[in-house]
C-alpha cells in the first residue's frame, strides 16, 4: 500500500500489484453484502464455494448492466 502524502520517507510499492488487490478487496466487500457469505454459515468448503459463485455471478451481472 502507498504511504501518505505527507510522510517524509516515501514507501517504494507496486502500483500494478496495488491496483490488482483493491480490486480483489472491493469484489468481496461487494459479496459480504450477502449475509450467507459474511457469516460464512456453510461449514463445508463446497458449501461455501456453490454460495460465492451465484454471488459473484450476480455480482458480475449488475455490474455489466449497469455499464
């Protein structure tokens, strides 16, 4: 992550790597709005996996009709 603006010694980081994590972070705080997948209710990991798909599919749909 960039340091602020007004740090005094400047923190070298990757602004492609950077940019790639915001997008990751921003895609499951976009999911958590499903309460099934913030609480995380299926114990199971294919429980949990056919939740997240159906979610990021919905996810992805808004976003391409909204464009």
């Amino acid at each position: 992550m960039p340091g602020r603006s007004n740090r005094r010694v400047k923190i070298e980081h990757n602004r492609a790597l950077y940019k790639q994590r915001n997008r990751i972070e921003r895609m499951f705080g976009h999911l958590k709005i499903n309460r099934a997948i913030a609480t995380r209710y299926d114990q199971l990991a294919g429980s949990f996996s056919s939740m997240v798909h159906p979610a990021t599919a919905r996810n992805r749909l808004n976003f391409v009709h909204a464009a």
